[in-house]
C-alpha cells in the first residue's frame, strides 16, 4: 500500500532492505528520523523518541523500515484524519454504521471498480427498432468494451450522470439505447433516464468518432 502512495519511498526502502553489505551505515547515512517541509520551513521528526540520535544499521533497517511507514500512513496525518473521522461519523454515525466492513464502507462511498461491460451489454434494452443482434448496437459495444478504463469511466458519466458502479454492481445500471435518425449528430444521453439517443452509424470509425466527441463534451454546452 505505501508503495503505490509514494512509489519513489517505496523503491528507496526496498533498496535499504536488500542492502546487506558491511558498508551499511556508511552508505546510508539514517537515523531514526524524517525532516518535512512545512510551508518552507524545514523540521527533523522523530520515527521513535531519540530517533536522531539513533543510526539506522543492518540490525535496526527493518524496525526503520516499519516506523519509516507508520509515519507517512498514519502519524503524518494523524490530525486531519481525526477531524475527518468526527465529520463522517457526526453525519453516517449510529448503531447501523458499526455493522459494515471496511470494504463495504469503501464501496458506498466510491463505487465498485468492476467495470464490466459485458454484463452491462446483457441487461441494456434497446427501442426503435434496435435489438442486441442490430449492427448499429454490435458496432457500439465494440467501441464501448475497446475503451481505456479512464474513458468507459466518462462514458458512464456521460450515460447516467455518475462514473461510479452502484454498491449493487454494473447490474444495477438500466440503460436504454433508442434509434434517431439523423446519422449527422452525436449521441445524446438523458442522464434522469439512463437513456441514449444513437444515431445508425454506417461503420466503426464514425461510431467511434462520434462517441468519443459526446462523452468528451459532457460538461457545458457541448456539440449535438
């Protein structure tokens, strides 16, 4: 977890890790110790009480290593996790709040990340003459399922308002896909509905030039 934080502190510990050499303390120069700048003022932060004082050797690197990240992921932010945590539990505290797990709590407030489209091709239903079988709708789910995560992220966005799964999975979203006639135009979606208007594109670069420029002015007055 701390190494997808900080990635370049990751790699320094992983390198102070496997250094076994005698060399040790020469070459790393530590002590139980952290200096942070704050607002340009530089300050050294004891790991452990003394740490200072205390070199960091080939006996003491993985006890470092352990203070080194209890630091940054906790004590470092110790302060503003505490105010955090009285706002959270003053609005969703109560009885009910102590029954979910961590990960259910994750989920409610950012959404499951399975985004499989897929499923969500499965459970979309189709008006105005398009079916799943349609070569217009084969054409869109091409495009759709071809996306990076980032983009099916704005296309959700861009369909139903969110770019979130519900806590329910991708099962929960209904969405209706309607046939318009005018090719010329984009794709519009009505968020409240979780409905796309689809124009019958011929091919597949104009179905995905089309749709890649709707999701793209989602916000603001886009083009239509």
């Amino acid at each position: 977890d701390f190494a997808k934080v900080h990635p370049t502190q990751g790699n320094t510990l992983r390198q102070l890790l496997a250094y076994n050499e005698p060399d040790f303390e020469d070459v790393m120069c530590l002590n139980f110790s952290v200096t942070r700048d704050f607002f340009g003022e530089v300050e050294e932060i004891d790991l452990t009480p003394g740490g200072r004082d205390m070199v960091v050797t080939l006996d003491n690197k993985q006890q470092y290593t352990r203070d080194y990240i209890d630091y940054y992921l906790n004590q470092s932010m110790e302060k503003q996790y505490k105010a955090f945590a009285a706002g959270f539990l003053l609005v969703c505290g109560g009885e009910v709040f102590k029954s979910f797990h961590p990960e259910e709590l994750m989920h409610m407030v950012s959404g499951m990340h399975d985004f499989n489209f897929n499923d969500l091709e499965q459970i979309t239903e189709y008006k105005n003459g398009y079916s799943p079988e349609h070569p217009v709708i084969r054409l869109f789910w091409e495009v759709v399922k071809e996306m990076e995560l980032d983009m099916k992220k704005r296309f959700l966005f861009f369909l139903t308002g969110s770019d979130r799964i519900p806590i329910h999975g991708i099962h929960s979203i209904k969405i209706i896909i309607q046939k318009v006639k005018d090719n010329s135009r984009l794709p519009v979606a009505h968020t409240c509905f979780n409905l796309l208007d689809l124009p019958p594109y011929p091919n597949k670069s104009m179905m995905r030039n089309k749709l890649l420029l709707a999701i793209q002015n989602t916000e603001g007055f886009g083009l239509v």
